[in-house]
C-alpha cells in the first residue's frame, strides 16, 4: 500500500465530499477478506490497520504457539516462535507482519477489487444519505458536458455527478458546458453497481419548487399551490390560493413588475406560465382555468364523472382552446374536468 492509496482518499474527499474515515471500515474488512483468503485463517488471526493522517498501512497475522502445530496456518511451534521472541510461551499468540507484496498475486489482485467495491459502496452510501432529504426538490446544478451523439447531459450537483437525460430536458433547450441550471431530484435508484439520482427539466413540481423559491408567501405557507399542468417548453398553468383574504395569490406569485413570474420563465428557458387563482367553487375555477380566454358560462353537466360545458364569446374560442387544444388540454389537467368548450353561436367543440 502506497502514497497512491491515500492519495486517492483525499481525492475522494475533496472531489465526492466523502471523508476517508467512512470507507475506511469498508476497505480493511476487504484487504481482511483477500488475506484470509491467501492464507486460509479466519477473522481472529488478521489485524489490518490503516493510519490515514502518518499515511502508514499495516497487515498482521496472528498465529498461536503451540507444542505441536496442527495447522500451519493458525499455529506456530514454540521452537520457532522462541526463536524470533523470547518471551513466547505455549497460549501466546505470535504476531507476523506482512509486506503488502507478499500477500501474493491472488490476493493482491481480489484485495484491489473488494477494495474497489469497497469504495463503491461508500461512495453509495454517500449518495443515498447525500440526496434522500432532497427527494422531490429543486437544486442549482451546473453542465460538465454534453454527450453529442445522445444529447445527454453530465451535470454537478454538490460535488456528485447525475446524468440529465434527453428526454428529461426542456424541449428546445439547448444547454452548453458551464450553463447554470436548476434540477428536480424526482428520484434515488440504487443498483448493485451503483446508487444514482434521476433529475429532471420536465417535471411538473420543478415549476412549483421554483415558485416556492422566488415567492415568499408560498415558501412561508401564506398561498399554497393547488394544482399544476404542465407541457414542458411550451405551457405550464398553476393554480394558487390563499386563506388570507389580504393576501392576492396571483399577484404574490407574479410579482413587483411580472419579476417574479418572470425570473421562473427564464429558468425555464422562455416557457410560457399562466397563474390562476384557485376556488373551490369548481365553476369559478374552470373559468380561471381557461385563461388567458374570457368565459360567459361553466355549467357542470355531470359532478360524479367531472364533466362540464364552457360557453366562450365567438371571437374567443380559439383561444380559449389554443393551439392544437392546449390551452384545453391544461385547463382539463389543472381542474380535473373533462371540458367541452362551445362559442355563444352554439357550435360545441369537445377538447
């Protein structure tokens, strides 16, 4: 064991946030497993300690004195144990340290792979207890690189690195190396191999976490978010409401001069966003549903399956059902209805 060794650990302090001591534990029980291996002798005759600070690695073997040896593996004879130590007596157990070297090929080539697994683990470990209280949270991450022929992203979330698939960015987003991003930790997989984040552009609760960030009143509970639809890089709706007859959700969340609505859009690279107010008046929220279209009417045709028509001015049922039905499709998501949209002429229009 050499300078490399410890010098990989402060690496893997200083690059994963992953102090030495940790796997420390991990690494002895795999050199112990290699030696025991080699030399055929169970836990009570190993000792490997690793001294990371005087960068000083030891691996000893104990053997009992005995007047006879039965096994050669876990005992030496008295003759021979006096020989090198005086003060051995049968019972004593005699100590033989160990050249790294001299473990052998085998075990020096097993060693490096528990140890390697060892590191894994650790590295694993620290992942899981790392990300499990940011499950379901927004965090900064930075773009290392771009793979060009699948599109997927590498990016640098607190020391770690996630992949950020394709499909899992904004469409027409592109990002480049050094871009500076939010993400959504939408869940932790953990392999045999390998424990992982999967992150994510497109998920609806990444535009709520965004406006608990950038709006006070949401982050301190004084307007809750009801519902989110999203199309990502297109559209998101959302619904906002608040107990506080003082307080205006929509403009809480829009802010001084659209800045804050405005600052959420750019995160989400132009994506267009519509802040309604939620009522639990399920006609009134329809209404707010389908803006930014006026609606003269919400009738509520079946309560038990969701059902409702929507009568729109002529001049706004375009809108109101958008392009190739979005803005319906949004609207349906965010209330739970299914929504028939007719114009004050009396031509329905099912979406």
């Amino acid at each position: 064991m050499n300078n490399d060794f410890f010098d990989a650990l402060t690496l893997l302090q200083e690059e994963k946030g992953i102090p030495a001591e940790s796997v420390l534990d991990n690494i002895k029980n795999a050199i112990s497993v290699a030696v025991k291996k080699y030399y055929n002798v169970g836990d009570e005759n190993i000792d490997v300690d690793i001294n990371v600070e005087d960068k000083k690695f030891k691996v000893s073997l104990f053997k009992e004195v005995v007047e006879e040896v039965e096994n050669p593996y876990t005992q030496i004879s008295l003759e021979d144990a006096y020989a090198k130590n005086k003060r051995m007596k049968i019972g004593s157990k005699f100590t033989i340290k160990l050249d790294t070297k001299q473990i052998g090929r085998i075990a020096a080539q097993s060693g490096k792979n528990l140890i390697h697994q060892a590191i894994n683990d650790a590295v694993k470990e620290q992942v899981m207890e790392q990300y499990q209280s940011k499950l379901n949270e927004a965090l900064p991450a930075v773009v290392q690189k771009i793979d060009p022929r699948t599109g997927n992203a590498t990016i640098e979330i607190d020391k770690s690195e996630a992949i950020l698939f394709k499909n899992e960015q904004i469409p027409g987003e592109v990002l480049y190396e050094g871009d500076r991003i939010k993400v959504y930790i939408s869940d932790i997989v953990s392999n045999e191999r390998r424990c992982s984040v999967k992150v994510s552009r497109t998920h609806k609760d990444l535009v709520k976490r965004l406006f608990e960030q950038e709006v006070p009143e949401i982050f301190d509970g004084d307007v809750e978010v009801k519902s989110i639809s999203r199309e990502a890089g297109s559209r998101t709706k959302i619904a906002v409401y608040s107990k506080d007859e003082n307080i205006d959700p929509v403009g809480a969340c829009i802010g001084p001069k659209g800045m804050r609505v405005a600052n959420i859009v750019n995160e989400l690279n132009g994506e267009k966003i519509d802040v309604v107010r939620y009522s639990e008046d399920p006609t009134e929220f329809i209404a707010q549903a389908l803006s930014p279209a006026d609606v003269l009417s919400v009738e509520i045709l079946d309560e038990e399956n969701n059902v409702c028509q929507v009568t729109v001015p002529d001049n706004q049922l375009s809108l109101a059902i958008g392009n190739k039905g979005q803005n319906a499709k949004l609207a349906a998501r965010l209330t739970g209805f299914k929504i028939d949209i007719k114009p004050e002429s009396g031509i329905i229009v099912t979406k």
